[in-house]
C-alpha cells in the first residue's frame, strides 16, 4: 500500500465539500421556518 498524499487531500477536500454541503442543506431547513415566522411578523 502506497502513501499518495494528493490522494489523501483529494479525499479529505471531498469530504470537507460534502460537509459544507450537508450543513448548507440543513442550514436552508433550519432558517426557513424562522425566515416564514420573521415575514408573518412583520
């Protein structure tokens, strides 16, 4: 078994994407009740 460091921050930044794209999703779900509730308030 090789040790490629390209490999592993190739890896590593794809996980790092699809973290940031998990939290965008979940962000977007979380605000959008509080964005709903904000407009109504106002």
């Amino acid at each position: 078994m090789t040790f490629d460091p390209d490999d592993k921050a190739l890896r590593s930044r794809e996980l790092v994407e699809e973290s940031h794209w998990r939290y965008a999703v979940l962000f977007s779900v979380l605000i959008r009740p509080v964005l709903n509730a904000y407009s109504f308030a106002i």
